[in-house]
C-alpha cells in the first residue's frame, strides 16, 4: 500500500484495525505502588521513536573514525550527516504521522533527526489509541513523583514495522540516581595540616597531578575543547553546583588559576541551579573536579530537571549534544541506572544515541557505580550491571585507591544482559574469564556480554561544599577526574593540529593501553548468596565496612570487571599517541 493510501486506511477504518501487542511486561516492579487511575482528560507526553534508516552504516561509520588504525581515524561526521543515517524512512514517516494525526493533541520532533517523535495526548486517547488501560504509580523507596504506566500497549498491525516502540508506557524505572557518594571525614582536622599533609590522607587536585602526571595548564588555548558535566536536579536529590563553594575550593586548592574561574550552565526543562546551600555532594564534585583538574579547558554544566524517567533523562543529553553546533568533546556523568531498570528497547535507542555521539567524536564518560558486583543487594543470586556503563559507546570509569594502587572495593563491573561484547573488548573479557574466574559463578553472569568498568581513577577526594571541607567518596569522582585527564590530552591534540579524541574504546584497547597504568590488586564487594555475609554499609567510614566475603570480581593483570584497563598516565598517553611530553 502506498503512503497516501495507507493515510486514508488509516483515518477510514480506525475502528477494523487489527491491533498487535507492541511491548508488555508480566507484573509490576516490586517498589512500585498503585496509587490509582489518571483521570481521561488529563494531557501525558510520550515518545514514538520510528526505525531509522541506516544504524548498520553508522555502526561502521564509528568504528572508522574511533580505530586508530583506521585509514579516517578521527574524521568524525557532523550531526547533520550523523542525521542521514538516523531519520527514519519518509514512508514509516506519513504512515505514522497518519495513524497519530487525527487521535492526539500535537505531535513535534524530539530528536533532531526526527526518528523521535513527541506527542502530546489526553488519557483517553492514549487508550483508545494504544489498546490499554493506565495507573498511577509512584516508587516507594524514593517517595517519587506519580508515574502514569501500562502493562502493555498495542498499536496497528500496519504500523508496527515503522516503529521501534513507544514511551515510557511499560518503562518502570526511577530517574538516574546518584551513584552513592560515601561521605567520609566531614571538616576533617587533618585538612589544617594541608600544607604538610601527603596526599595519602587527603586527596585534591595537586595530588592527581602527580599520580597521573596531569599538567597544570592547557597549551592549545582552544575554545572548542569543552567538558560537559551532567547535573539532575530532582527535587529530591537536590544536587547544585555551588559557585562559592567553587571559588573556595579554588582558592584553596588550586592557587594557580584564578578562583573566579567559573563554568557555563545550561538548563534543560526549567532546572534551576539553587545556590542556597542545599544541594548535595554530587554536584561540588562533579563541578569542583572538572574545573579543578582540567584547569583551563572550559566546563558547561548542564542541568536537566527532567521527567520521573530513567531513559527520557539520557535521551534529554543525547538530544542536547546532538544539537550543538561545537559540543563538548568530553562529557562526564556521575548517575546510572541498573540495566534491567531500563526496558531492552528503551536502553537500545539510549545507546543507539551513544553511538551517534561517538560518531560525531564526542567522549562520553560515565562512573560505574557505587555497589560493587551485585550493586549492594543481599542475597542476590546474580550479579548485577549498570546502565549506561555497559552500553558499548560510552567509557566507563570504575574507582582505586591510589597508594598502593588498589581496587575500590565498591567499584562497579561486571557483564551485559542487554549488549554483547564488542569486538575492541572480547578477548579481555575472554581472557578474564578464562583465567581469573576459573568457572566459578556459572549462571550469575553472562559470559557473553559487554565488560565494564573500561578505566578507573581515584575514588576519594576532598571538595568544599557549604563553605566547609569534605572528603567524599565513590566512581563519582573518578568519572570527573577520567574526563578531565581526556580534555588534557585533546588538548595535546589540538595544539599539535589533530583532532581530539571521540569514542576512547578502541583506542584504549589498543595503543591507548600504554595511556594506563594497570592496577592488579583488589577486590570488589559481591553479592553472597545466603545474604548473611554483609554488604556495604552507605555512610560509614571505609574501616567500618564490611563486604561481603564471596561471589566477588578479583582485580588482575589486565583488564578486570573492578579497575578496567587501570587508571590515567598522561605521559604514556601522549607517547601513544606519539605526541611529546
Ligand atoms: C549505509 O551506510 C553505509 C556507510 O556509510 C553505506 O556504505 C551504505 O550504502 C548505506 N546504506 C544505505 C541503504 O543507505
Ligand atoms: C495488558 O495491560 C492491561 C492494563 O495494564 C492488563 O489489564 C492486561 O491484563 C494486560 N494484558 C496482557 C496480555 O498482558
Ligand atoms: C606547573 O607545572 C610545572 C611543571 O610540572 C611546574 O614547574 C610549575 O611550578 C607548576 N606551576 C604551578 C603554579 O603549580
Ligand atoms: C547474554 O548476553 C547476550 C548478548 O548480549 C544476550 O543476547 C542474552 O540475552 C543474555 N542472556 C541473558 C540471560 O540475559
Ligand atoms: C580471588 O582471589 C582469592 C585470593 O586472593 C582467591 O581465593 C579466589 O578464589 C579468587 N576468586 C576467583 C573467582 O578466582
């Protein structure tokens, strides 16, 4: 049937449609409740993400530009020829523009290449449009805004080849969370010692010059290599990135650059940027650890209010970044998701927007949580990973203990359920299993899937939040100083007249390897199948932790599900890059 003759099918014979189940989930997550029925009149917004056209050719596209091998390594495309192979076909576009037309309130592109479609409809409609019934429903441990769900959805038998699927209906998952920060010595005594103090007792800027040979300054003096930083500002986690608390921190820690050293804030969906001291940790040092460590390359933080939606938050970034003329190069994220908090599909087009911004050269960075293998569950009888961490196009950053260089034992890894290995990966992963698990675990992990953390970096450092000092703790802070040691060595790039860094994966599987200093001692916390072992306690300072004893990853030499590949050597970096200290 041709577009225009399908439109008139569509619109004539609504009530005849054959409806097909597009997507349904059996039952409800647990920590979700009922709280009742939305009332028909009410207007919701969902996404209909179409197929797009070209996913394949992309897929080659950034392996191309990203191999250092590669013949194009490093010619990225622009987001307008990134949009080729993303815009969905014109005729899955009339068809679903004429299925949607007459049924909804409006319809308006989401995603630049318009594969995302934002639709706006009352409750009523979304009913009879989808075939289903919606609830209320909140998330209970986090006390979170109502949530209005199905348990499936339907859509025309003549529609479903030109859609992916359609969002979030059956999509239970809380918005990106803090990646659990460990609070460690409030105002710590030993910080009037700071003159004298080694960094074995307190962490800062100076000391991750040293450890990884960072520079005290850019050379290249280009504007166009920017650090995002991501914030959420949901109200309740109330994370904020302090401007004074900035300027302290400087002036404290960093004296060589001017403590009016500042960054740029972009707000998504109305965030505000509250500087009245009620923000949490995350965002100091998230804020306080890209501008301190990469000192001089520019940082825009940008800040989402965003919905009650794990997916649609990352979507909101990708969306963003997609649409900048001179994005960040490099772009840090201290939040995640477990990966079964997202639906397949839903996670799948999270990532699929990754590549996208692989092929445009953008480093996207990300902490691999805070909970170890199993991230803190008891009794679990599988491990679990983290989302996006183990999407393959971004970078993960797990945590070490500098000195001696040690795994964190928090640090999070582990294997996909949803991603399969990529080739730059598989025989690390390969060879991790063979000789570090020794079959053990068989069935709590898939063999098959995507390794993750990639890096790591130091997990605990000191920050200035509401004017006093802190020392905090987790991947949240090795994710910042990942970043910041990436914008570094672009900036080597750029003054040596070659492009920047894009996606890092295979070039740290590769040559980059000599960028990493390997870390081969640890262990991470687990998951213990009786649940009596222990598990970490949030809060507690590290000698009052107890981890649980068995069903943990052990670091090794090589790359390991705690410490990845091993943490920042700028010098190695640049000679592997064939670059001059
Ligand atoms: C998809 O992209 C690849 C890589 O650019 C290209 O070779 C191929 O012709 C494209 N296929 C289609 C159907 O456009
Ligand atoms: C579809 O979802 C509705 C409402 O959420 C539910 O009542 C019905 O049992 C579901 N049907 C199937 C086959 O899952
Ligand atoms: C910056 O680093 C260089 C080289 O390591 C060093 O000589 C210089 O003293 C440092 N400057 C400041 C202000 O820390
Ligand atoms: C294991 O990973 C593969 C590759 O991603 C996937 O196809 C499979 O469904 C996964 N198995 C389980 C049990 O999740
Ligand atoms: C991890 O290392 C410990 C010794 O440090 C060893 O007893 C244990 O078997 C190792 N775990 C695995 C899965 O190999």
């Amino acid at each position: 049937m041709t577009p225009t003759r399908l439109a008139l099918f569509l619109s004539l014979t609504r009530s005849v449609l054959s409806m097909v189940m597009h997507e349904r989930i059996s039952s409800v997550p647990p920590a979700f409740k009922l709280l009742g029925t939305p009332a028909p009149s009410q207007q919701i917004d969902l996404l209909v993400a179409l197929v797009q056209s070209n996913m394949t050719g992309l897929e080659w596209v950034v392996e191309a530009v990203s191999t250092p091998s590669s013949p194009s390594y490093g010619q990225y495309l622009s987001a307008d020829q990134v949009a080729q192979y993303v815009k969905p076909p014109a005729a899955s576009v009339s068809t679903v523009l004429a299925w949607l037309g007459p049924n909804v309130a409006s319809v308006t592109p989401y995603s630049p290449a318009g594969d995302i479609l934002q639709v706006s409809l009352s409750i009523a409609q979304a009913e009879a449009l989808f075939d289903t019934k919606f609830s209320t429903y909140t998330h209970m441990p986090s006390n979170g805004p109502p949530m209005i769900r199905a348990m499936n959805y339907s859509v025309p038998d003549v529609v479903q080849p030109h859609i992916q699927f359609v969002h979030p209906i059956v999509a239970f998952a809380t918005r990106p969370r803090i990646l659990a920060p460990f609070p460690q010595h409030v105002d710590d005594p030993r910080f009037n010692r700071r003159q004298l103090a080694p960094c074995e007792d307190i962490v800062r800027p100076v000391c991750l010059q040293e450890f990884y040979g960072l520079p005290n300054k850019t050379i290249s003096s280009s504007a166009d290599n920017k650090i995002g930083v991501q914030g959420y500002n949901d109200p309740s986690l109330g994370e904020y990135a302090n401007l004074n608390d900035l300027s302290l921190f400087l002036g404290q820690f960093r004296p060589d650059i001017p403590a009016t050293t500042s960054f740029q804030l972009v707000s998504l969906n109305g965030a505000k940027n509250l500087q009245d001291n009620s923000g949490g940790l995350e965002g100091q040092i998230d804020i306080q650890y890209t501008v301190g460590v990469a000192g001089g390359v520019p940082v825009t933080y940008l800040l989402d209010e965003g919905g009650d939606d794990a997916a649609t938050s990352y979507m909101n970034t990708i969306n963003w970044l997609l649409s900048q003329e001179h994005p960040p190069r490099v772009f840090t994220t201290s939040y995640g998701n477990e990966e079964t908090d997202l639906t397949r599909s839903a996670a799948t087009a999270v990532c699929n927007g990754y590549m996208q911004l692989a092929a445009m050269g953008i480093s996207m960075i990300f902490a691999s949580g805070d909970g170890g293998a199993a991230d803190n569950q008891f009794g679990c009888t599988s491990f679990v990973p983290m989302f996006p961490p183990t999407c393959p196009y971004v970078t993960s950053v797990g945590g070490t203990f500098f000195q001696p260089p040690t795994a964190f034992q928090s640090s999070a890894g582990g294997f996909s359920n949803y991603f399969p290995v990529p080739r730059f990966q598989v025989a690390d992963t390969q060879n991790y299993i063979k000789t570090a698990v020794h079959g053990a675990y068989s069935g709590m992990y898939n063999k098959s899937g995507r390794g993750f953390p990639d890096v790591a970096a130091e997990w605990e450092v000191y920050v200035v939040n509401a004017g006093g000092v802190t020392s905090i703790g987790g991947t949240s802070c090795a994710s910042p100083i990942f970043a910041s040691f990436i914008a570094l060595v672009n900036d080597r790039l750029i003054a040596a007249g070659r492009p920047a860094l894009g996606f890092l994966n295979p070039l740290l599987y590769s040559i980059g390897r000599a960028g990493l200093d390997d870390v081969v001692v640890g262990q991470s916390s687990g998951c213990s199948k009786s649940g009596t072992t222990g598990c970490v306690i949030l809060g507690s300072p590290p000698d009052a932790l107890t981890y649980k004893t068995n069903h943990r990853w052990n670091a090794t030499t090589g790359w390991d599900p705690i410490t990845g590949l091993g943490t920042p050597n700028f010098k190695g970096m640049l000679n592997a890059l064939g670059l001059r200290d």
